[in-house]
C-alpha cells in the first residue's frame, strides 16, 4: 500500500509538472524577441560611441538616428556661444566613426551620412550674449 501511495505521488507530480510545462505561457511585450536590421544597430552602435549632452564647457548636443533603411543621420543641436571650430571638429569626428564602423561591418558601400545641425534658441526669444 505504502509503495502503491508512492507511485500515485510520482505519477501525480509528473502529470501535474508535464501540463505546467505544455501550457502555453502567455508573452508579455517587453519580453517579444526583437532583432534590429543592420541601420537600426549601426545607429545603436555608433549613438553608443558618439553621444554627447550639451554642458557648460561644451555648449552643444549629438546624438546619431536612422532616418530610413540606409541613411544614418548626425544630429546636433548647438547654443549660440557655441566654438564653432570645436563643434565642426565633433562632426566631422562623427562622420569619419561612421564611415570607419560601416566599414568594419562591411556595409560602407551603401550607408548613407546625413547631418543636421540646429541651433537653439533662447526661451524667452532673445538672442544671449
């Protein structure tokens, strides 16, 4: 009896654990596989490496997006007091990375640059100086 009891035990745990894994569990959104297509881990990569928040030493933003299926775009945004010198210098840094990273990945023939650089205006509309 005592051996009869222990196998309906064991065959109770096992139905039990088999139906617990043939449930089907139900996927939440932020769990669904995701896998970027090349533009989309270039920009990933290169906003990895190049990003940059505006500070008081250094009166400009970058960041890099994708705009379409090819063309990677170097987007800043500056203030007025902005050294335009050093600001060019950030870009054109920005587009030599991002030649040099398509390269690597072997995707340089069909990568596209595109930059897009604003200025800021003051919040109150004036012009500081």
């Amino acid at each position: 009896m005592k051996s009869l009891s222990r196998w309906l035990v064991a065959l109770l745990a096992s139905f039990l654990l088999t139906t617990a894994l043939a449930q089907p569990t139900q996927s939440k959104p932020g769990l669904q596989p995701y896998v970027p297509n090349r533009i989309e881990w270039l920009a990933l990569v290169l906003n990895s490496q190049l990003r940059q928040d505006a500070t008081v030493d250094s009166p400009f933003s970058l960041s890099v997006v994708n705009t379409d299926h090819e063309t990677i775009l170097i987007f800043v945004c500056y203030q007025p007091n902005v050294d335009r010198e050093i600001l060019n210098m950030a870009v054109e840094t920005a587009r030599e990375v991002t030649q040099i990273t398509a390269k690597s990945y072997g995707w340089v023939k069909w990568v596209k640059v595109k930059e897009r650089i604003e200025m800021v205006k003051p919040r109150d509309g004036r012009q500081k100086n």
